[in-house]
C-alpha cells in the first residue's frame, strides 16, 4: 500500500532542514507499525528570509509499505 507523509520544518540551511524534515516523515510513516520500502522525498519552499537566514520547506516522504 502506498503511504505517503508531510513534514514541514525550518532552518538554517535547506540541506539541513530537507534531511531534518525527511527523518521525520519517515518516522511518521513507520510509527504505524508497517514496514516500508522505495522512499522517496519531495520538497517544496514555503519561504525564506530575506537574507537567507532561515528557511521553511514542506517535505513530503512516499513509500510502498507492508503491514
């Protein structure tokens, strides 16, 4: 069954808040007790600051999971 979770997280840099906010969808997607393969990750800018500072993006994690 295809699962699919949305993360939005903030940061400092959009590496870092991409990695952040895809650890937490995945785990979102394993909390229900499955076990999943085939991940794969989107994300998109919400925004930023004006100097670049911090950074907001929605990440999305989809998976192909088993129960």
């Amino acid at each position: 069954m295809s699962r699919t979770e949305t993360r939005q997280g903030g940061g400092t840099s959009p590496y870092v808040v991409v990695e952040n906010g895809s650890q937490a969808a995945r785990a979102a997607l394993l909390a229900a007790g499955q076990a999943c393969t085939g991940y794969a990750t989107t994300s998109s800018l919400v925004c930023s600051a004006p100097c670049g500072a911090w950074w907001i993006y929605n990440i999305t994690v989809s998976a192909t999971c088993t129960h």
